[in-house]
C-alpha cells in the first residue's frame, strides 16, 4: 500500500514525543513500509562493533535508530507545524499550515 508522506527526506522536524522529545534534527532517510524516519542526532543508540574500515578500533558507536512518523512534525523556523498540499502553477506543493509559506 503507497501512502503519501507529509515528510520526505532533508526536511526539519521537531520531535514531538518519546525519549527524544523536543529534539529537532534532518530527515536523513525515510522508510515508507515500516512507517519510520531516521533523523540525525535524534533517538541515538549504542551499538557495539567489531573493528572494520569505518571503525578501525571497533568498540561502543552511537547510531540514529528510526522514529515512527507518527512522532515528527516538521519543523518551521524552529516551531512545530502541519503541512498541507496546494496547487500553485498546476503543481502540487506542500506549504506550512501556520505560516502558509511554501515548502521547498
């Protein structure tokens, strides 16, 4: 089943609730099956790895683990808002609910 996100990857967004809440970082991939976002610097967890090419040494690294999508909102200009879609040009685009700017 596709189902149109309202957050694609590169966007801003604040989380909204859990461990992580009030954390704002980028959408650094999107997982559209599983409703689930990576986001940079939020919901870091710690895995341990062996000693390989990127981690020579190995031992304890921090990773962003997914959020649900359900726990985002997109961030503009650092508040919290909801997208919605116009057509402007005979283009749909997303804008900004509370400031009604358009969403590049």
């Amino acid at each position: 089943m596709s189902v149109k996100l309202k957050i694609k990857k590169g966007d801003t967004v604040i989380v909204i609730s859990g461990e992580s809440k009030g954390k704002s970082g980028k959408i650094v991939e999107v997982d559209k099956d599983k409703g689930r976002a990576v986001v940079e610097g939020v919901n870091l967890v710690k895995k341990h790895s062996k000693p390989n090419s990127k981690y020579p040494q190995g031992g304890i690294v921090e990773i962003a683990a997914p959020i649900h999508l359900s726990n985002l909102k997109f961030s503009d200009s650092g508040k919290a808002t909801r997208i919605g879609r116009r057509v402007e040009d005979d283009k749909v685009v997303r804008y900004s609910k509370k400031s009604s700017n358009t969403i590049k």
